[in-house]
C-alpha cells in the first residue's frame, strides 16, 4: 500500500471512528461511563437503604401514609393494627382456653398457623369470604394471620360504612358512650403509670402497635360507639304485624317451643367379650378381649326399662306414685329421674339424640311415656310433661355480680371460711353499689369491674355488658335465680344477694331486677330468634343484615399492599 493510500485509509478511520485510537478512546470512554453508571446505582441503593432504615425508625409508615382505603375514606398502618388487635383480643378473650383446641397457639407467630377451618365452621365460626375457597366443596386453608387480617378489614368497613351513615343521620356521641371514652383512655394513663411507659401514649402503642396514640383510640372508640348506637336503633326500626310474628314462630316452633319432661336411662351391662383379631398386614391372628354391650345385655335392659314404664304409668294413672318416685322405687332408691324444665325445641333436636323426634311428636299429650332405645348404650323411659308456646309470659332482663368461692386449699370442697370469704366480698360490692347510689349504671359499672361471670361482663366489640341478661325465658337459669326474677312481686330496681350451689359452680349473686319485657316471649322469639348457631334467626336479623349489607357493599376496601406490610402485628 503506497504512503498516499495508508493516509487516505487512516482519515477514513479516524471519519468514521474505526481507528485504534479511536476506538481505544472510545473503550475507555464506554468504561467510565459503567463505572460512573455502577457507583450511581451503588448511590441510589445506598440512598434508598438509609432512607427506609430512617423511615423505619420513624413513625411515617404507620402513621403518614395510607395502608387501606374504605370507600372515601383512607387509614394508616396505626388504624389498621388497631383493628388487627381488637379482633385478635376479642377472639382470644371470647373463647379463652378454646381457642387451642381450634388451633390457635398465643405464643407462636401467627402467619405460622394454619386454622383448623372444619372444627372453626362446626363451631358456627364465620370464615371471611375472601378466604373461603371457590369450590365449596374444598376445604379452606389459611392461617390464623390471615383471619385476623381480613377480620379487621371487615371491621373497618363495617364500624366505616355505619359510622358514615350515622353521621349523615344527625348522630353524636352520647354521654354515656364519650364516659365509657373517657373511663378507657384513663385507664391508658394508669397502666402505663404502673407498667413505666410514656404515659397514655405508650401504653397504646405497646398494646395496639408502632403509631397509635391515645388520641387515635379514642377516635376510633367514638366512631364505634356511634356506629353501634345507630344500628341498634336501625335494629329496633324494623315493625311486624301480629300476623307476620305469629307465621314466623308457627313456622318455627318445633324451635321455639318449650319442652318440659323427666326421662331415666337403663343402661345395658357391658360384659367381657373376646374376639379373635386378624393383623392385616402380617395374618396373624390374636385374641382381644373387650368389654361391651351384647344383645343379650340389651335385652335385660330393654326388660329393666318395660318393668320401669309400667311402673310410672300405673302409678300416674292411680295418682299414688310420680315419675322420680317411680325410678326410685323401681331401680333403687339411688336411682334418680332427670327432670328438663321448659327447654326450647331446639336444644330437645340437638342434645337428645332418640328422644327429640318422640318428645316433638305433635301428638304428644301431657303424661304421656315411652321406651326409647339408645342402641349400643340401653334404654331412655321417657315422661312428657308439657309443650308451651312461651305466650303465657314476658321475658324480663336483670343484671348480676357474681362472686364465686374458690377452693383455696385445693381439697375438692368448700370451707365454711372460704363460702364466708365470698359471702363478704359480694356484701362489700352491695355496700360500695348503695354507697354509689344504687343506680343501674352504678350496678354496672361494679359488675364489669368484679363479676367471675365473664359471659356478662366481658366485652363485646366496643363495649363491656354490665352483668346484663336479656331477654331471658323462664327456667333457663339455675332455679333460686330463676324463682327470684319471675316472682309475681318482682319490682324494677329490686336487688337481692342469692347464694347458688350447683353442679357448675358454687357462690352469690348480688342480682339487680332492671324489668319485664313489653311483650311476650313468643313474641320475643319470633322478632329475635334464639341467637344459637343453626337456630331460627328471628325476623329482624336477616333485615338487619340485608340493611347492612347494602350499606357496606357501597364501601369498598382496597390495601396498599406495599404500605400494609409494614404493620407488624
């Protein structure tokens, strides 16, 4: 290649940057810019890690930014963990030591767990939809977080959406809600006294979590209380004719009807039996020797109990002998009749197995009896006694303290000193509730605070019972509480202490007689149902219901999920 042509080749290169200085220039130049690019990056991460570290540190993510939206309006990770803890709380204080048995380990992380969801609906527990699977026929399968999760969200759009319209409707806080308000948030102050913390302010962020304040509790207590107030009225709102109430319970009544009789259970001998077993896997045979019931020892029983039933009806039917005393007479005088008093239809279907579809027998006559056998076990002698359309009485609704006496020395029995011992704590609670004035939120107040019932002074969602029963048929409490709240003489505002020794528990009651109901309790039944699980709801609950319903599905909720992480509860 001539000199002329060598230079022409190198400008050309040089025009169109193929040159080796060129391109090493360009090399180095592509290599800075990585390095500049990789320590920009380095930066950002480095910038990015500081600012999350300090956010962390800080209360912005629960508090400055929103971690769900419901409808219109917009909560912080604070105002979700706070939910997210009320209905843990509640849930654990509801069902106490059972709350094991479903599963539920206090101790260990949440998101660990998986609910024991087919015990969790046997139990009439409802499963949020969202964790409910497509295919009904499936098993749910989720963790207790994930329960508590969705259970606070439906919380906040429920209390949210309630709230909402309350507010529309002309609804304030009423007095005794903002004192109940008052009487919590104060109670912060005190436990944070005796725990160290930074006051009110401490001790909610220890119990609900990082950015809740006192302040922020008592903001979501006030739109609870005036949710909760304003549904009870929209509950109340709802008017049936004569006609409507008396359909629904005619409907109803295998339900609602009240069962009165005694019934005795022969039961068969079980007798030593031996088998011969084959292993499965091995063909090895063995002998096992069981004790059981055999047809043979059935038979005796089925004889014992046609002896029994004899008896008692002869001695009905010539007015010498009464069922009780035709057992003890018959099967010895140990022997003793079980007596079931006014007890609904319902609970005759689901705890008396064989009796329930004689007992309920709409030809069923007063005095009438029966051999039933209980196969595998021996032989029920029935007595029926009664059926009542509970329209023949009010329901009536009173408040109790009840203080029980505690075995202190563990022996199995009480002392006279510890049956004193409760008997002068109950006495002091009067002398405190007369000194106070003798008023029902007085009665109240001293029951939430002292009452061993914690069915009646525990608390609900929002707020604590006060001892309160309501409405309450007759012979559903034990009988000297029964006796005292449906005497004839029985006034508003009457108190008793009563001393009640049963088979469940043994201490006094101090009882307070708030008053009778304005109708009766066939009416009561219809318009609220019998509030058990798979029992009649009553009218006004699925209206309620489909109220609400309405209301709630106009607020959706939406989670940041991002921001939402942060809440660790």
């Amino acid at each position: 290649m001539s000199a002329s042509q060598d230079k022409k080749r190198r400008q050309a290169e040089r025009e169109s940057g193929s040159s080796p200085k060129t391109l090493a220039e360009r090399e180095a130049a592509v290599k800075a810019r990585k390095e500049r690019r990789t320590w920009t990056i380095v930066g950002v991460l480095v910038a990015l890690f500081v600012v999350v570290i300090v956010l962390l540190n800080t209360n912005l993510l629960y508090t400055g930014t929103t971690s769900v939206t419901v409808g219109d309006y917009k909560f912080t990770n604070a105002e979700y963990q706070y939910y997210y803890t009320t209905a843990y709380n509640n849930f654990t204080y509801q069902y106490g030591s059972y709350a094991s048995l479903l599963g539920l380990d206090t101790s260990a992380d949440l998101d660990e767990q998986t609910v024991q969801s087919s015990l969790f609906t046997m139990l009439g527990l409802e499963i949020p939809e969202s964790l409910q699977p497509a295919d009904e026929e499936e098993t749910a399968e989720f963790t207790w977080d994930d329960y508590f999760r969705e259970t606070a969200l439906q919380n906040m759009a429920q209390v949210t959406a309630i709230w909402d319209a309350a507010v529309k409707a002309g609804y304030t806080l009423s007095e005794e809600a903002a004192e109940e308000i008052n009487s919590t948030i104060a109670s912060f102050e005190t436990m944070a006294t005796a725990n160290n913390l930074r006051g009110a302010d401490g001790y909610a962020a220890v119990i609900y979590g990082k950015g809740v304040t006192a302040s922020l509790v008592r903001e979501l207590l006030e739109r609870a209380y005036i949710a909760e107030e304003y549904s009870a009225d929209i509950y109340e709102s709802f008017e049936y004719s004569a006609d409507e109430i008396n359909a629904y319970y005619d409907e109803n009544a295998d339900a609602f009807d009240a069962i009165s009789f005694d019934y005795y259970l022969v039961e068969a001998e079980k007798v030593e039996v031996t088998e011969t077993v084959t292993d499965e896997e091995t063909g090895e045979e063995t002998e096992e020797t069981n004790e059981e019931v055999t047809d043979e020892t059935m038979a005796e029983a089925k004889e014992e109990a046609d002896s029994l039933l004899e008896a008692a009806q002869s001695g009905a039917a010539q007015g010498a002998l009464s069922f009780a005393e035709a057992v003890a007479e018959t099967m010895g005088d140990e022997a003793e009749a079980t007596e079931v008093k006014s007890l609904f239809g319902y609970s005759v279907t689901s705890g008396y197995g064989v009796m329930a579809e004689w007992l309920l027998d709409s030809a069923r006559e007063p005095g009438d009896m029966a051999v039933l056998e209980n196969e595998g076990v021996g032989y029920y002698v029935v007595c029926f006694n009664s059926r009542s359309d509970n329209s023949d009485y009010n329901g009536v609704a009173f408040r109790h303290i009840l203080v029980n006496v505690e075995d202190e020395d563990e022996d199995g029995e009480f002392s006279e000193e510890e049956i004193e011992a409760a008997e002068q704590k109950i006495q002091e609670i009067r002398d405190e509730w007369i000194s106070d004035g003798e008023t029902e939120d007085a009665f109240a107040a001293l029951a939430n605070a002292n009452s061993d019932d914690t069915g009646s002074n525990g608390s609900s969602l929002y707020s604590t019972e006060g001892g309160l029963y309501e409405p309450v048929a007759k012979d559903q409490m034990v009988e000297p509480i029964n006796d005292w709240i449906f005497d004839d003489a029985r006034q508003s505002g009457d108190s008793e202490i009563i001393y009640v020794e049963s088979s469940n528990y043994t201490g006094y009651h101090l009882v307070y007689f708030v008053g009778e109901d304005g109708y009766s309790y066939h009416d009561c039944l219809a318009l609220y149902g019998l509030g058990y699980t798979n029992a009649p709801q009553g009218l006004r609950q699925p209206d309620y219901e489909a109220w609400q319903s309405e209301l709630i599905a106009q607020f959706p909720v939406s989670v940041n999920g991002f921001v939402n992480w942060f809440a660790k509860v």
